[in-house]
C-alpha cells in the first residue's frame, strides 16, 4: 500500500472536523473521496500533507510515518497536494508558476525533462508559457495547477476539488487528464464533489459525511449503495 491512514482525528479549535478516518492508496490507483460540503474532505488533505495536525492516529507512506513531519518533508518524500482554488499567482507567467512547482528538486536535467512531460499533457500551457497565470481561463488555470503540481514528481498527487466552477466539457476534460497524469506511474487521490467524475475515474471510492466515513469500496458496488444513489446520483 503506498498510502495508508490509521484513525485520524483533526480538530479545528473544539469542532472535530475529520473524525476516525482510515483508508489507504494502493502504488499506481486512482482513489477518490467524495463528499459534499463540510464532510471533511479539504481537511483531510490538508492533514495529509502535514497544513494542520493529527489530533490522533497516523498516516504512513512507501511504509514510513509520515505524520508529524513538516510539510516540506512530507513534499519531498513524494505527496503532492493540487489545492482547492488553484492558488496560482496571477502575476507570473505560466512557465514561472510551473517552475515553482520544481523548487524542491536539483536537477535541472530532470527538470526539464519534466517539464516537456507537463507540455505534452497540456499543450495549451506550452502556447501560453510567457502569458501570466491570471489571464488564462478557468479551465486553463486548473490545467496549470495540475502540470505545477505534476513538476514536483510525485509519486502521489493529490487534488482538491478540480473540477470546482467549471463548465462540464472541460470537468471532462479533467477526467483524462486524471487518467493520463496516472498513466505516466503516477498514483492519484482525487477530492470531489463532483461525484460522476470521481466515480469515472477511480478504482477505489470512499464516502465521507460530516468528517466520517460512511463507505468505501470499488466504483461498482459504490454506485449501487443507497447513500450514493439517493445522495449524489439522483436515485
């Protein structure tokens, strides 16, 4: 298993916002967690990637504790978070954004070796490599967050709500680029709301509700719980 989370606990002042949670990543999946609002999902990234503190349990990756440590560390171990928003910086050109993305790596040779990856996935940044982040579209800017994310070689890259404010052609569009993104011998734990690209994409599904987790399993049996159906899929 290359991600595994045991029991975590994560408060917010005295609100208990992720509430015994455990589920694991296998090398080489696509997990998702799906969730609508204030289930806990953003929180439960955020702890991951070491943003706020486990109140309790533990979370392992490649079989070491990872818990605990800096977030920096836990960066350079392999786990990447693509955040909610994007969080881009408008006034930087596409290329600068993406370099950010390397900041933690030392070889230029790879580097840009990564880079050209990065501008196969998304030829669109390629054209717009000199043009500042913040005049791209909302779908390119996602692209972009995705490829500066992907320029840290991950060996989990981790996306918050990707899909977030935009129109269903290129929520599509997001999907391949989630398959694609693995493809290249990258694991995926992909957040949404969006259920039926979560459930498009993934092998592994997990349900959280205010903080809990209520189910898991592969895409088939997922479609089929009641939870689901009457929930997320209109049953």
């Amino acid at each position: 298993m290359l991600l595994e989370v045991k029991n975590i606990r994560v408060y917010y002042g005295n609100h208990l916002a992720v509430n015994d949670i455990s589920l694991g990543v296998p090398e080489g999946a696509i997990v998702s967690i799906i969730g609508a609002n204030e289930a806990g999902k953003s929180t439960f990234l955020n702890a991951l990637i070491g943003l706020v503190p486990l109140s309790e349990g533990e979370i392992y990756f490649q079989g070491q504790k990872i818990s605990g440590k800096p977030t920096n560390e836990i960066v350079k171990r392999g786990i990447v978070l693509v955040p909610e928003g994007r969080q881009l910086f408008p006034y930087l050109s596409v290329f600068k954004n993406l370099m950010l993305g390397a900041s933690l790596r030392k070889d230029r040779n790879e580097i840009n070796a990564t880079l050209e990856e990065v501008y196969q996935l998304f030829p669109r940044l390629k054209e717009r490599r000199n043009q500042n982040a913040g005049t791209l579209s909302g779908g390119e800017q996602q692209m972009l967050a995705i490829g500066r994310g992907f320029m840290a070689k991950p060996n989990l890259l981790c996306m918050d709500e990707p899909s977030l404010g935009l129109a269903p052609i290129v929520v599509d569009r997001i999907g391949e680029v989630v398959r694609d993104v693995n493809k290249r011998g990258v694991s995926v734990l992909l957040v949404e709301q969006n259920v039926r690209l979560a459930l498009g994409v993934a092998s592994l599904i997990y349900v959280l509700q205010l903080g809990q987790l209520l189910v898991e399993g592969d895409v088939d049996s997922i479609k089929n719980t009641d939870i689901v159906k009457k929930a997320y899929l209109g049953g």
